[in-house]
C-alpha cells in the first residue's frame, strides 16, 4: 500500500505506506520529510539511525525528521509510515495546536519510541482506516481533512509521549520550558555554548533550567548542549563529504585543535579516529 496526497503548487506533501523500504523513492517527494514510523508486525523491527541500530517492537512509534539520517537496510519486516513535509503541515507554526516540538519533533536528541497500550490499539487502528478512506476520497477538501487527522494522530502520539516519556513530578508548564529548551537548542547549538543563553531566553535562571532537567532526565542543560553539537558533528563526518577543518568552522570552532579537543572529550576518539573506526563499521 502506498497513498499520496501532493500539491505541486505548494510543493507539499502527505503520504501513508504499509512499507517504507519498499516505497520511500516512489513518492513526488523523498527527501526533508517527517516520518512517523509504526510496527505493526507481530515481531520486532530492526532500522537505523544516524548509524546507530534501533528496534521498534510491535506496537510501537517512534518518529524522525529531516535532520536524522534514517537507514532500512537492516530491516527485514515492513514498517508503515506516515511522512510529510512542512509544506503541508509546518510543526513549528502549529505546535500551539498540538504541543509536540521537543518531545515528539526536533529538540529530543533521545528518539522519542512510544508504545500503544492494548487499550489504544483499536483507536489508533480506526484512525488508520479513516486516513485510507481519505486517501481514496480525492476532492477539493481531501487536503484539509488529512491535515486534520495528521493532527488528531499526533495529539495522541504527544499524548502517550507526555505520560511514557516525561515524569509525572512535572506540571505543564515544566513541560513546556523543556520543550522550549529543547527546540532553542536545535537552532542554536552552533553559535550559543551556554546554559545562560538559553535561560535568557526562557526568561529563566540557569538554576530554574538544572533543577527541572534533574526531575526530568539524568542529562544537565550543559550536557545536552554539548551533545548535540557532537551529534551534528558525527552527522557531517558519516554522511557528508566535508573534511574535519571545514566541520569545525562550521559548527562555530575557531580552532580545529579546540574542536578535535571537544570532539574527543565527547567520543573517546578523535575526528580521524572516528572516520577510521566508522570505515572499519567500528
């Protein structure tokens, strides 16, 4: 099963497939797209990644973007999939909406696996079905009605997020600040380096930041900061042509002895080292 629904004006698009690996390059379009990946198989699905293996077991979602580097050659079981790009539904602009920017999308570092709970299954079954039925209902509102059930599914994807995911200690707007944070650091983890930077724009102190991240997770602000610029920089190194000095200018280091310092501190190897024990599928 492979559905579309694209409008070539807008360069938008909204797609469902019961295989991804089968059917990712026959779509209008494959590339910067959100993906919403669930195992409906009765058996654990293997993918990668950014080259690191996953497992998503039956019943479960998990959801990538357009920064990750996601990879089914290890998968031998199909693995449906929801993708769009923001085009067709912008995640940041409706985030009011659905509150899903730092949990589900952009700003989680960790992949977000939720599990259906058996008594959600049906639900999220019957929402399959009407997206089918959509899906072959082409007229001029076809589009409008996908984006509402886009929406529908992932208030309840955020949902189970917030309950599996996140700790119960923490109210809303707790919440909402580490999503905030979050988001912040995934658009400025190349040129702001402290907790302090974040907080200003939070309207918070970097004490207010550290407490809620120790209820939330064992990570600090600090950590998560310097762990997302490691991530992007094994990112340009596994997936990219560029050579080590061009990847430390470009992720604000203006020494690459400062960056190879870093980047060692974070990885236990060096940049030449890491290429070499990438090579070597080390």
């Amino acid at each position: 099963m492979k559905l579309e629904f694209s409008n070539p004006k807008t360069t938008s698009i909204f797609g469902l497939t019961d295989d991804i690996l089968a059917n990712e390059a026959s779509f209008s379009i494959s590339s910067g797209t959100i993906k919403i990946l669930w195992n409906r198989n009765n058996t654990p699905v293997k993918f990668e990644v950014d080259g690191l293996e996953i497992e998503l077991l039956p019943g479960q979602l998990v959801t990538t973007t357009y920064l990750q580097h996601v990879s089914y050659k290890v998968s031998e079981l199909p693995l449906t999939a929801f993708l769009f790009n923001r085009e067709f539904y912008c995640i940041t602009d409706h985030d009011s909406e659905v509150s899903c920017n730092g949990i589900l999308f952009f700003g989680t570092q960790d992949l977000p696996i939720i599990t259906i709970p058996k008594e959600q299954e049906r639900k999220f079954n019957i929402l399959l079905e009407v997206f089918i039925d959509e899906f072959n209902t082409p007229d001029k509102i076809q589009g409008d009605m996908l984006q509402m059930l886009l929406k529908r599914l992932i208030i309840m994807s955020t949902r189970l997020a917030k309950e599996q995911l996140i700790v119960k200690k923490l109210d809303n707007e707790h919440i909402d600040v580490i999503r905030k944070f979050n988001v912040l650091v995934d658009l400025h983890f190349k040129t702001k380096r402290k907790v302090s930077d974040y907080a200003d724009m939070l309207y918070k102190s970097p004490k207010t930041l550290s407490n809620l991240f120790a209820i939330y997770n064992q990570k600090s602000p600090q950590q998560i900061i310097l762990e997302r610029l490691a991530l992007e920089a094994k990112r340009l190194m596994n997936f990219s042509d560029k050579q080590n000095q061009e990847i430390a200018y470009e992720l604000g280091f203006n020494d690459p002895a400062h960056f190879s310092r870093f980047f060692k501190k974070m990885t236990a190897y060096s940049p030449t080292q890491y290429r070499e024990s990438a090579l070597l599928g080390g």
